[in-house]
C-alpha cells in the first residue's frame, strides 16, 4: 500500500502542512501509519478522507460537523456521493442565481436605468430599456450625449421615470391631435410642439443641440423600429414629426 509524506500530501490537496497538523489534533483526520522516525504518513483511504473534509469545508461546513457527517456509522461511501450529489446541485442553481442577479445589475449600471425588474414593468411595460444597450453604447458611447444620459438615468427612481413617461406621452397625444387637425407640420404649432420635445430630450436626458434633434428626426422616418413607433400612433407620424423638428431647427438657424 502507497503512502505519502505530510508534504506530498499538502501539496496535492492545497493546504497547509498547519491545516493537517490540526486536522490531526482534532482527530478530523489521522494519518493511517508512521514512519520509523514517527513522522506522518497518510494512505489512499486518508486521502479519500481529506477530499471528503475539503469538500465539506468549501460549502461552508465547521469542522465539528463534518466530522459527524464522515464518522456516522449509518452512512456507507455511497450516501456520501448522493449527499454531495445534491449539494453540489443545490450550490449551482444558487450561483446561477446570483449569476442572473449580477447580470441584472450590470444590465442596470450599462444603461443607468437602477430600477428592480418590477419597477422596470412597471415603467415600460412590455418594452425592455436594456434591448438596444449594447448597439447604442456602440455608436454613441463615445459622445458627450451619451455620458450625460448615462450620468442623469442613474440618478432616477421609479417616480422620475414614471414622471418623464407621462410627460412624454402627453406630448405624443398632443402632437398626434395636431396632425389629426391637418395642421401643417412646418406650421408654428408644429414647430412649438417639436421644440418641446427638443427640450423634453434636454432636460432629461442629454443636451440636445438643434442639429441632434434634425438627426434624431432622421433617424424617426429610417430607422423601422422608430418609424414603426410613431406609425402605431397614427399614420403617417413618423414623417410628421420628422417635418416638424427639421422645420423648427430651421427656425432657430
């Protein structure tokens, strides 16, 4: 029968020489022989043993009970494969669980948006803030505007954003009105509206120059997923609203 010396056995399992001098001492873990100098030597059953007493001890187990778990005389070898078995299984779906929880919050930092996913419901129902993240820190992330998006967002609470949402959706409804009336969208009440958007989009979210906003309005009528925003308002609004920005920036030129 093979033996090793305290320090092979040290060095195979990560420890300390001072960690299996206590095990000893504490009886957790005797070796199984002597050397003619009496020095320590541990067997392969020893060092089963200690991979057992490591494992215990990396879910958090004191020692006290893990030596109870080992030297209960009703467990034989294979409960305490199950039993690891399932604590194995038990510490992976909690670290997957935390996992998704980091996720979460580096999703909520990425964007500024600190809210729970309740909150995030709550807010924007059905539509995810965090969808376009990454494709927008990938055009934008180098900018000022987006800086002072990300800076100004994770200062908000839930009510500031059910505060911006309102204030938003009043002035769709506004604006949705006006079109409906066959006012022309290079009219002054188009424009005044579309210098309350520009303004909306400066207060609360980044400095939003004139020549943004001409940009943000292309954007409205290219981009479908914009465009298919505004349309669900009404037909044709994505254009409206297009017209009216670049015909209120052409006011203030």
């Amino acid at each position: 029968m093979e033996d090793y010396a305290i320090g092979e056995v040290a060095r195979y399992a990560k420890v300390t020489v001072r960690t299996l001098h206590h095990y000893d001492e504490i009886g957790l873990l005797r070796p199984g022989g002597r050397s003619a100098a009496g020095h320590r030597r541990y067997r392969d059953a020893d060092l089963d043993r200690l991979q057992q007493i490591l494992f215990y001890r990396e879910l958090g187990f004191p020692l006290e009970e893990i030596a109870v778990l080992l030297d209960d005389p009703d467990t034989d070898p294979t409960e305490h494969l199950r039993r690891r078995h399932r604590l194995i299984t038990d510490r992976i779906e909690e670290l997957e669980r935390m996992a998704a929880a980091v996720e979460r919050a580096m999703e909520a930092k990425k964007m500024g948006i600190n809210l729970t996913p309740e909150e995030k419901f709550e807010v924007f129902g059905e539509h995810d803030p965090d969808q376009y993240a990454d494709e927008v820190q990938q055009r934008w992330g180098h900018t000022e505007a987006y800086r002072q998006s990300q800076e100004r967002a994770a200062r908000y609470t839930k009510e500031d954003w059910l505060r911006i949402k309102a204030e938003q959706e009043d002035w769709g409804r506004r604006m949705v009105a006006l079109a409906a009336s066959g006012a022309p969208a290079d009219g002054e009440a188009a424009m005044d509206l579309a210098e309350e958007h520009r303004q909306q989009i400066s207060r609360y979210h980044y400095d939003c120059s004139y020549e943004i906003h001409t940009g943000l309005a292309g954007m409205y009528v290219a981009d479908e997923r914009f465009a298919a925003f505004f349309e669900a308002m009404r037909p044709g609004f994505a254009t409206y609203v297009h017209d009216a920005i670049v015909a209120n920036a052409s006011r203030h030129a």
